[in-house]
C-alpha cells in the first residue's frame, strides 16, 4: 500500500481509523506550509473541521 501521510511535495489530510474501538489519528499538511496532527476522535474532528475551513480547498475562496 502506497505511503498516504500528506508531505509538502504532497499536501492534504490523512484520517484512519483502523476499528470502532480505536482512536482515529490524523496528519495534515497544506501548501501554505501550514501542518497539524492529531490523536484521538474528538481532536481529529476539530482537525478535519479546521482544515476544511482554513486549508486545502479554503485557500481557493
């Protein structure tokens, strides 16, 4: 399987959450220099909530 942590050549959000008794990690890396991660289901959600509104597609707004 291909390596799908976002990078700086490669920018953009990476969720997983391997099970339901899991916690859900993510990483994130935006073209603006911008990068974040977080642990956890609580915390990747507020993740996931600021990028989409201050990263990746934000940006073209």
């Amino acid at each position: 399987m291909a390596n799908l942590a976002p990078s700086s050549n490669a920018p953009g959000l990476h969720v997983s959450k391997p099970s339901p008794s899991e916690p859900a990690t993510a990483s994130a890396v935006c073209h603006c220099g911008a990068s974040a991660s977080a642990k956890g289901d609580t915390q990747v959600g507020a993740l996931v909530a600021g990028w989409n509104a201050n990263h990746g597609s934000a940006h073209g707004k």
